[in-house]
C-alpha cells in the first residue's frame, strides 16, 4: 500500500485589524491594509560599517536584536517606539522570513530584518559608536560539549559590543540555563555596569521570543540581566580585562 503524505493545512491569512497570535501570546501590533505594508528585508549584507541613516532614511537610535528568531521583540519595540530604529538578524533564513512578513504587514518602516550572524554582524556591518541597544534573548547554549566552542558569547565579543554601542548604551540579555547566566554574570560585569533583573522585565514587551514562552511554559526559570557601557575605559585596561576574562567552557544539561 502506498504511504500517503499528509501536510498540516496553512493558517489562513489575517485579515486588516486582525491581532496575531503564537502559543497564545498576541504579537504586538496589527495588520494593515496591503497598501500600508511596509519593506523591512535587507536582502544584502555589504562587508564595511553601514550607515543606519541612510538605511532607515532617517535618524534615530538604533537598537540590534541578535538572534531575532521570528521577530517577536523587535516587532513589540518598534511598535512601541516607533522613534527608534530597529535591525533585527538571525543565521537561519527561515525566521528572518517570518519576521520580515509581520513587520511589512504592520507596516513598520522602522525596523529591518536581515540574515547574517552575530559575529559578522558586529565585526564587518557595525561602526564603533554606532548602536543605543543590543538585544539577545536566549542565546543558543550549545549543550552538546563538543560544540561550546560555538557559543557565541565569547570575551571577544563581549568588547565589540561595547565597541559598537554609543556612551551609555545597553546590553539587554536573557536565557533559560542556569550554567550560561553564571558565565555572563562575572563577564560581562568584567568592562560593564551589570545588573540583574529581578522578575520580568520593567519595560514592555513581557514575552521577547518564542522560546521565552516555552521556557516558561515548563516553568523553566529566566534570567535576565542589563549590561551598560562604561565610557570611563582606555584601551590598554579594556584589552587587559578582556585577555584575563575566560572563554564559555562550561556544561549545560
């Protein structure tokens, strides 16, 4: 007998007004007419720093969500404030497509999606002094310790945030692993003002990704945390700090 392949049939499309829902959170923002959608892909990412000016068409702080996912957060902020400009970036194509469609059909013009990694990101895309905030909700722990060498967290990363970011700016972080949140605790406060939140965030959105919503749905605690740039470093302390700060070797289970 032959095997039939059956396919879950495809969500019907949201009509304008409409509220999107995922787990049954709603995502911020509604659907607007098709003539009101907006373009938020960056189809190509040119190695050099970009001008977010020029790429928003206007200016305007810039906060980065790294690891984006579907957009979730990115989508609520830009929402919420739409006088800052948002670029939103994960490796994997697929999510970057789902964020891109919910934003256009929101038609906020004030964010971006793009596909490219944090590391490139940072290192090729992004100017010093350029970014107000970097968001990274649950980022990927690589429990599998053959493949810690893949966090992405590592101390050399942790400087060119704080290379990247404006006087002031932050580093919003968030994870469900306890092991992970051990590690960023003691680097980041390492060249960072660090502080710990206790309880959800004080600012909106309270769900920022999708895996926040599973974590907690298994009562799966979360950690969250507020690094700050300090503006009060010259280079050789900076370098010195980042060269005694250890890398993410650590088991996660």
């Amino acid at each position: 007998m032959k095997r039939r392949n059956f396919r879950r049939p495809a969500a019907p499309p949201l009509k304008p007004g409409q509220t999107e829902y995922e787990f049954g959170i709603p995502i911020p923002g509604t659907i607007q007419p098709p003539d009101q959608w907006a373009k938020t892909a960056i189809k190509r990412m040119d190695d050099g720093p970009m001008d977010w000016d020029k790429v928003f068409s206007r200016s305007g702080p810039v906060a980065l969500d790294i690891g984006c996912g579907n957009g979730r957060f990115t989508i609520a902020s830009a929402v919420d404030r739409p006088d800052w400009n948002h670029i939103a970036i994960d490796f994997l194509p697929a999510v970057v497509r789902y964020g891109t469609r919910r934003a256009n059909q929101r038609g906020l013009s004030n964010c971006r999606f793009a596909v490219i990694d944090g590391w490139r990101m940072l290192h090729t895309c992004c100017a010093d002094q350029s970014l107000s905030e970097i968001h990274i909700y649950h980022p990927q722990p690589y429990s599998d310790p053959n493949k810690s060498h893949m966090r992405m967290l590592t101390p050399e990363f942790i400087l060119r945030m704080h290379e990247c970011l404006v006087d002031g700016g932050r580093v919003f972080i968030q994870t469900d692993r306890e092991a992970y949140w051990d590690y960023l605790s003691e680097a980041m406060n390492c060249i960072f003002d660090w502080q710990q939140v206790e309880g959800d965030w004080q600012d909106g959105p309270e769900f920022r990704s999708r895996r926040e919503i599973l974590a907690r749905k298994q009562g799966l605690p979360i950690y969250r945390g507020i690094a700050t740039r300090r503006n009060d470093w010259q280079r050789d302390g900076l370098d010195q700090a980042i060269s005694r700060m250890a890398m993410p070797v650590f088991s996660i289970e």
